[in-house]
C-alpha cells in the first residue's frame, strides 16, 4: 500500500509540471474484462472470473485526471472442503485515484497509466445463490495500464491491464481466516469524452 501511494504521488508529481488544460473534462468508461488471480483465497483455488466496471474521470491538468467508479467481480471455485459444494465469490464496492493519459505520435493514440484505491468487500455465495459470508469494506489498491483508440471526437476504444489487490478476513463456515485476493485483468472499455 506505500508503493500505491509513493506512486501516486509520482504521477501527480508529473502531472504538475504541465500546464495546459485537456479540451474535454469529463469522460465516462464502461468496461468489461476477464481475471486471473494471482493465489488462492484463503482455502479456495480460484477459477479464472469475469467483471464490469464504470468509472467517471475529471481532467484537472493537462495529462492528468482523476477517476472514481464502481465494479463487481465474480470468481468460481472448487470445491468447498467444508460443505462438499461450489462457492462462487463475488468482489464489488468502489475504485477511486488518479490517471495519466499522454498521446503516442498523433492524437488518435494514446496511453494511459493509472494508480488508486479500491473499498471493496467480498461475498460467498453457495450453490443455491445463498450469501454464506460477506468481508465487509475493506481498502486496497490497484495499479493499470492501457492503450487508447480515440474512435470519434467523443467516443474512444481502450484494451488495458490492471494489477488489483484486496486484503480482508472472513468468518466462513464458523472459521476465521485472511482472505486476501488479488488478481490481473485484461479488460477492454469503450470511453465517452464530454
């Protein structure tokens, strides 16, 4: 977590020596990806898992904004040694922190890098769709990367990358435990600029 916010503040750091305002403020991302995790959930190999997100970003700087959204994950794992069935985990709750966006050559490509937060829980859901336990909030961190395809005055296409880290503990099954996720994503997003 001191890495997220060394490097945050690196990226802010950078941001302040530009001057110029970018011509659109605003934009809107929705986005869509598919996830690896890195380790197993406490006691729980986790399958490969898919999400959505939205995100709102402002551009306060030249090159630089700030973003706040919100995402849900759904992982499946094997099976529960304690129940003899499938629990499916689900991670949601909100992202927040700050984007770097430079132009590669022309203005219809660009990069983006991205460090934050994230204030998530994580849910088990037995096979019957049943809540068996809930983390509660808990702070994280994230650290992403992408390739942007400006389509249109407003409209752009995004693939990217994104390293997210959540440590929590549960009380599964009447057993406390750390259950710490983290996982890559590949993800592909569509951008609306106003």
């Amino acid at each position: 977590m001191k890495n997220l916010v060394i490097g945050s503040l690196c990226l802010l750091s950078i941001a302040t020596l530009t001057s110029a305002n970018p011509e659109k403020k605003w934009s809107i991302e929705m986005r869509g990806n598919m996830a690896a995790p890195l380790q197993d959930l406490g006691k729980y190999e986790l399958n490969p898992g898919f999400g959505l997100e939205t995100t709102a970003s402002y551009n306060f700087k030249h090159h630089m904004a700030i973003y706040a959204g919100w995402g849900w994950q759904h992982f499946s794992a094997d099976n529960n040694p304690n129940a003899g069935n499938k629990l499916d985990f689900e991670e949601t709750g909100y992202r927040f922190g700050f984007q770097f966006v430079h132009p590669i050559g022309t203005a219809k490509l660009s990069y983006l890098i991205s460090a934050g937060g994230v204030f998530n829980h994580i849910e088990a859901e037995n096979s019957d769709g049943d809540i068996v336990a809930d983390t509660g909030h808990g702070l994280g961190g994230e650290l992403g990367a992408g390739l942007i395809f400006r389509i249109s005055d407003s409209w752009s296409f995004m693939p990217s990358v994104r390293y997210q880290y959540l440590p929590q503990t549960i009380d599964l099954y009447g057993k406390e435990s750390d259950f710490d996720l983290s996982y890559m994503a590949c993800a592909a997003s569509f951008i609306w600029s106003f």
